[in-house]
C-alpha cells in the first residue's frame, strides 16, 4: 500500500531511531563512565538504574510504541496484531518505568533523602500514573471485544491525543531530571564551569529532545497515518456478535430490499393488468 512522502517517512523514521539508540547509548555511558556504574544495594549505583530505565523504556520504547501503526510495511497486518504489539511496548516501557522509581525511592530511603519534593518528581509521578491510566483503558477499551464501537470511536481521539501528550511531557520530565542531577552531582568542579561531564550530558539532554521531537513530527502528519482497513465483519473472539458490520453490505442489503418491493409492485401491477384484460374480454363477449 503506498505512502505519500515515502521517502521523507523512512528519513525521519531512522533519523529518530538513530538518535533514540545514542541517547540509550549516551545514558549507558553516563553512568557506566561518570557515575561509577549500577548497582541495587541502596547507594547512587541504585539511584542510577533510574536514567538507563526512564530513557530506554519510557523515552525510546514509548517512541517506538507511538509510531508502530505508522510503519508502512505494516500496514497489511491485521490491527488486532498492530494493537497487541503496540500494547506489549507500552507494557514494557510501563514495567521499566516503574523499576526505575523503586529505584529511586530505595536510594533516597537508604541516604535519608526526602522524597516527592521537587517539580521533576512531582510531574514524573504523574505522568507515570496517566501513563498507566492510558495503558489500561486502552487495554480494556481497544484492545479487548468489550467496548462497544460507539464508545471506541468516541474515546479514540482521547486516546490518541493523551497518547502525544504523556510522551512529551515524559520527553519534557526527562531533561528535567538530567539537570537536576548535574547539579546536585558537579560540585567540584561545579556544573556552572560545564565540565566534561556536564557537557556529556548536555548533549544527552539535545538527543532525547531531538528524539521527542522527530517522534511528535512523525505521528501527527496525517499522510503518514494508517489506512482505515476495508468494511469487513469483524467477528468477535469469542464467537460473539459482530463488532462492526460492513457499510457496504448494509447498503446491499438496502438496495435488496429496494429490489423487492420493486417486484412485488411489479406483479402488483401484471396482476391488475390480466384482471383488467379479463374484464374487458368478458364485456366484449356480452
């Protein structure tokens, strides 16, 4: 199935993969190189699970969940499989998400550090929250035969749109998080005098936004969205009714029983014609 602006979709799209795999890459030597390395004993090896897990999951595999239904060679699957692949990313993005704020929860339990009082844990909690709001509604709505297709269609702008929103505010939650850990980190010499290190990570911080924003370009160009699949009956899993009948058999159907009436009033009428035949006969007979 062909694509407008193939061409500029496939650009952008490895542009986009590119740049997310070096802010994974990017974030792995951060720590590894910078930060001493990981580690799950309660001290900053711990606390920095909390990067590699939010840029992996919650930043490039949720980048890549967003634009799944916009690959082109994909197109012919069905969207059952589309939806349960784009499902299955969120999942994997969500459970790494979650690892990575019992990380930083355990090291600032075990250095005495108070918790939930800047604006980067404020926003990153809450976008954690929507995030699994989103996965299950649209677990239990789009994904499962539950929902009705009134309702699916009503909630699918929602749901795309919070979709968009909770991966920027991510993107935004993010880079967040990288300055206010250079700044309690560089202290010798400090972050304002952008040592080695501060500037490593300042690049970081232009990958995930240049990221983000390929990702965003990507998704909203209407050209580059996922043909509508053909009016099909759709046969619930479970042997159900229909989740949605084809417009065009409802249409055939219509122009059946158009047909019908059609020829009843058309035999209506031969029968009236032979009646008024015989009578006309029958007086000239008399």
């Amino acid at each position: 199935m062909a694509m407008d602006g193939y061409r500029g979709f496939l650009g952008l799209l490895v542009s986009a993969l590119l740049v997310g795999f070096l802010s994974v890459i990017f974030t792995l030597i951060w720590v590894l190189h910078y930060r001493e390395g990981l580690g799950w004993d309660g001290s900053a090896l711990e606390f920095n699970w909390h990067p590699v897990l939010v840029v992996t999951g919650f930043v490039f595999i949720q980048g890549i969940a967003v634009v799944v239904y916009r690959l082109p060679w994909t197109w012919k699957c069905s969207k059952l499989l589309m939806k349960s692949i784009h499902a299955g990313l969120n999942a994997v993005a969500a459970v790494l998400a979650i690892i990575s704020l019992v990380a930083v929860f355990d090291f600032h339990d075990a250095s005495k550090i108070p918790n939930m009082y800047s604006l980067h844990s404020w926003v990153g909690l809450t976008v954690v929250i929507l995030y699994m709001l989103q996965l299950l509604l649209g677990f239990f709505i789009f994904l499962l035969p539950l929902a009705p297709p009134s309702l699916r269609a009503l909630l699918m702008p929602i749901h795309v749109y919070s979709g968009i929103l909770i991966f920027a505010t991510v993107i935004a939650t993010a880079l967040m998080g990288v300055t206010e850990k250079l700044i309690f980190a560089l202290k010798n010499p400090p972050y304002t005098t952008l040592p080695p290190e501060g500037v490593f990570a300042n690049i970081l911080g232009l990958l995930i936004l240049v990221f983000g924003a390929l990702i965003c370009w990507i998704v909203t160009r209407p050209q580059w969205k996922r043909p509508k699949e053909p009016n099909l009956t759709l046969l619930q899993p479970n042997g159900g009714t229909p989740e949605r009948v084809e417009s065009s058999m409802a249409i055939n159907f219509g122009k059946m029983d158009k047909s019908d009436s059609e020829l009843n009033d058309e035999t209506a009428a031969r029968k009236r014609n032979v009646v008024a035949l015989d009578e006309a006969t029958q007086r000239s007979t008399m």
